[in-house]
C-alpha cells in the first residue's frame, strides 16, 4: 500500500518516512505541493500525510484541490502540522482531510491515525461493491 508523504523539512520526511516503512507501507515523496498533487494524479496513492506549512501553496489549498479532482477526491488524506491551536482539528476536517496528526510525529499517535484511516477507506470500498 502506497502512502505520499509530504513534507518540506527533510528531518521531518526522513523521520515520518522510516515511520511509515515500519509501519509496512510503500513511503512516496514530496517536498511541495504542486510536486504531491503531480505523484497523487500519476499513483493514485492509498494514502497521503500532508504537512499543512509548505513553501508556495500550502497544504490546505493542496487539500482542497485534490478533494475537489474526481480523479483524487477518494484518496485519503491526514494533515500533519506543527500548530497545536485549538479549532485546527476543524479547519482542517472542514477542508475534507480525512484525519490530523501534529507534530512532533509520535509513532503510535501516526500508526492509529494511518490504521484508523485506511480501515474506513476499505470500509466504504466494502459498502460500494455490496450496493449499500
Ligand atoms: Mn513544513
């Protein structure tokens, strides 16, 4: 199974990367948006961890382009930021990611946030080939 990281910081995406290779995932790379959107279209990853604060467009409005792309929208995607603030968690739901990890990355905080995920991912993979 296929997860894009995006990240800017290289300690960040070597970090999260060796995380989600322990995990047992296939770790794909970006360090900017317009970079993830391009590998999002062309692999049509399982998954995409998206840092939120990146150089040039950030992560939200990659977010909301790939949800608003029939070719993308089913992917899912978790936010990953460095702001603990109170009411990110909706503004990030609000935009369509699917869940929201902060950072610093903890691996267990990472692993049941990509676990929770994908299971609602084959969940509702399961309802549309029973027709419900
Ligand atoms: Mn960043």
């Amino acid at each position: 199974m296929k997860v894009l990281i995006v990240e800017d910081n290289p300690i960040n995406m070597k970090l999260t990367s060796e995380l989600i290779k322990i995990a047992g995932y296939e770790a794909l790379q970006a360090a900017d948006a317009n970079t993830a959107i391009a590998i999002a279209r062309e692999v049509l990853p399982s998954l995409i961890l998206m840092d939120i604060q990146l150089p040039g467009m950030d992560g939200i409005t990659a977010l909301k382009l790939l949800k608003g792309d029939e070719k993308t929208r089913h992917i899912k995607i978790i936010a990953l930021t460095a702001f603990a603030m109170k009411g990110d968690r909706e503004q990030f739901i609000a935009a369509g990611c699917d869940g929201y990890v902060s950072k610093p990355i903890r691996y267990k905080e990472l692993f049941e946030t990509v676990e929770s995920v994908l299971m609602e991912s084959k969940g509702e993979h399961e309802r549309l080939r029973a027709g419900g």
